[in-house]
C-alpha cells in the first residue's frame, strides 16, 4: 500500500501556458505592466521564462480571448501585443459563464439580483442624468406595446435593468448586475413562454418597472430601492418559482 501511495503524490506543475499565464498576471496585478504597455516580444518571452513558443502563444491566446490583451499587426509604435483596458463585455461574459457553469441555486442568484439591484437603483435615483433616464425609458415604453412579443418584452426587461445599473456609475455594480440578468435570461424567456395568463403577468410587470422609474427620476433613493428589490424578489416568488415547479 505505502508504493500505491508514493505512486499517487501530486505532480508538482501545471500546463507550461498556465505558468505564462500567471506571470503575465503577477506583472499586472504588481503594476508593472498596465494598460497601454507592450508585452516583450514572443522570442524575448520565450527566453525570459524559460518555455515553448507554443506556450507563449497559448498563453497569449487565453489573454486575448478574455480581453486582457489585443494584438496589432505591424512595426510601429503601436503595434505588437497590447494591455488593454478590459472592455465591460468581456468581464460580464466571464461573470455570466461562472454562474451558469456553476449552477447555482436559483434562491442564490435571486438573492444576489435583489441585493445587487436595489443598490444600483439607490445609487441611479441618486446620481441619474437626463441622458441616463432616457436610457431606462426607451425599453420602459417599448415594453408598453402590448403587442410585443414574449421574447422582445424579456430583451427590452433585461435593458431596463442594465440601463438603471449603469445610470448609478459604478461600473463594477453594474456589470455584476448585467452577468447575473444576464445569466437568467433563459431561465426567464422560458418562464414568459409557459404563461397561459401572459398578458396579465405582463401589466404587472409594466406596472412594477413604471414605479421603478418613477421613482429614479423623483431622486427617492429609498422608494427605488425598495420597488426594485420587491419586483426582483416578488417576480421569481410568484412566477418564476411557481412556473418552474409546476
């Protein structure tokens, strides 16, 4: 039994990329290396750390891939492998891909939109421009056409969210708001599309984000609040949970 152990010993390293990977991190998170800077060349890499180009091109690859990184082709001063800013669609992308692979409880992630919209509503009622108002009413009225199908109203739903997340400007609330409406999307579409009593679900929740905005535009942080968390949380109570149960 004690060779069947030794045989068993955890192996000390990761994937070559992966290493690349976390020294690139460890340069950024040490500030060395920010948004702007140019990465050393592929050759110069290579020697540096000791590893395969194939390595260093995987590496660079995963980077890119999420947004860290983008590639210039050419010999100026702008070309060769760049920090980018991380655009918000590529952290919101991650977010959203972490809590539908994770599968969370559904009780979790109402929990998280409730607790993550009523700030971000407090926060809109508080600091909300005219041009951000006008970003929360267009999906609002949009949503007022009665004859707008099922999948257009969940669209223009998941608009008026985000739009008030990002009206409150602070932009780690707001895309933490949009992966999470975002990764129930689906989840929502099908529930719209198992109503029998549609348009009646419908009014309500016309009526619910109506008061939402009212009370964003009134500059009332409490009453905003409250409204949203009571829609978030009352909507997944009396429908979403009542649908998916059935």
């Amino acid at each position: 039994m004690a060779d069947m152990t030794a045989a068993w010993e955890p192996v000390p390293r990761s994937r070559t990329f992966e290493l690349v990977l976390a020294r690139i991190e460890e340069q950024i998170v040490a500030g060395r290396l920010k948004v702007g800077d140019r990465l050393p060349p592929e050759r110069e890499l290579v020697d540096m750390l000791g590893v395969s180009r194939a390595a260093v091109r995987e590496a660079l690859r995963v980077l890119e891939a999420q947004g860290v990184l983008r590639s210039r082709v050419g010999t100026g001063p702008s070309s060769g492998t760049v920090i980018a800013a991380m655009p918000d669609a590529a952290l919101t992308q991650l977010l959203r891909l972490h809590i539908a692979l994770a599968n969370f409880p559904m009780g979790d992630v109402v929990e998280a939109r409730a607790t993550l919209e009523r700030a971000s509503a407090r926060l809109a009622a508080e600091l909300v421009t005219e041009d951000g108002l006008e970003r929360i009413r267009d999906p609002l009225l949009r949503m007022d056409d009665a004859s707008l199908p099922r999948e257009q109203f969940n669209d223009c739903d998941t608009d008026f969210h985000v739009a008030i997340a990002e009206a409150g400007g602070n932009r780690l609330m707001a895309d933490m708001t949009v992966a999470v409406r975002n990764a129930v999307r689906h989840t929502l579409l099908t529930v719209f599309n198992k109503l029998d009593d549609w348009e009646e679900v419908a009014s309500r929740l016309r009526a619910e984000h109506h008061a939402i905005y009212e009370a964003i535009a009134a500059g009332d942080t409490e009453a905003a609040g409250d409204l949203v968390e009571a829609h978030v949380r009352g909507f997944h109570r009396d429908i979403v949970k009542k649908v998916m149960d059935g």
